[in-house]
C-alpha cells in the first residue's frame, strides 16, 4: 500500500505516522456534542482521523488518560475550545503538570478495569462470554432457576388485560 503508485506515479494511498501505530495510547472522538471523553487504546489498534490519540510516553498514559476525564480538563476545554470539535491541538494546549508520585494513575486503573468488564458483558465486545443475569442464575440449583421462571410466568399472566374471547 505505502508504494503503490497509479499511472501518474503518484502514491495513492499511504498510512500516516506508522511509528505510532498499534502501540497503546490514549485516544478520544473529534467530534461530541457533550462533554470530552477520553479512552484508553490498548496495543495491537489503529487509529483513524476522526478518533485522534495522544503521544503519551507508557509511564504517563494512565495520568494522563485521568486528567483528560477530569472536571478540571473540562472546564479548560470550554475555554480553550468552545466548540464541538476536539483537535489534537486543542488537546495539546491544555496545561499539564507530570507528576509521578500524585496517585492519579492508582485511582484511574481500577477505572479502566472496570469499564473493560463493563464492556464485556455486551455481546459486540471481543470477549464477550454470557450476560451477566444468565451466569449469576447458573450459579444457583435448578429449583431456583425453575421458582424464577415460575414467577415471572406469573407476573407476565397477571399483569396482562383479559382476553376478549372471556366468558362475561
């Protein structure tokens, strides 16, 4: 792809900044009419233009990845950048102050870790297995699995409008 060319001789496709890809960085959409988001993309992943990343050195992405989702970064995107469109150059004039020992990137693992499982219960995910429900009910004996469905026939039965074709 990257030598490609057509029958002018110019290249017609090429990927940019291949020595950023597949590596894990931190990554956000260009376009949101809410508030920015940032996510953290692990390794193995491209990007695209309308999801840009950030440059991060590996000891920093998670601080990193905390203050982008913080009330603090927020409110300075408001200022820096009033509009819907969130620029890598929007993102790079926010102030940071790297600090290794603040205790940001504790709080902010288990964050991650927990919208990873979060993510994972949904059936587009990669590692999806079975829906949360369906695996706690497994856990029980088969009476408890029988008495659930007993009652939710019976919810179902009771909760419905007669039927026109009752006897009066």
């Amino acid at each position: 792809m990257r030598n490609y060319r057509d029958s002018s001789g110019k290249i017609a496709a090429h990927a940019f900044n291949l020595d950023y890809i597949f590596k894990a960085q931190v990554t956000w959409s260009e376009i949101s009419s809410g508030i920015f988001s940032a996510r953290l993309c692990p390794e193995g992943f491209l990007f695209d233009a309308s999801g840009s990343f950030g440059v991060i050195p590996k000891k920093y992405i998670m601080f990193q990845l905390g203050f982008l989702n913080s009330k603090v970064a927020q409110y300075l995107l408001k200022v820096l950048n009033p509009t819907m469109n969130f620029q890598k150059g929007s993102i790079g004039d926010l102030p940071v102050y790297w600090e290794e020992n603040t205790g940001v990137s504790s709080v902010v693992k288990p964050c991650v870790n927990i919208a990873h499982k979060d993510w994972d219960t949904a059936e587009c995910s990669w590692n999806f297995i079975c829906f949360p429900l369906v695996a706690h009910i497994a856990e029980h004996n088969p009476l408890t699995i029988w008495l659930i469905l007993l009652f939710t026939c019976l919810i179902r039965i009771t909760s419905s409008p007669p039927s026109q074709t009752m006897a009066t």
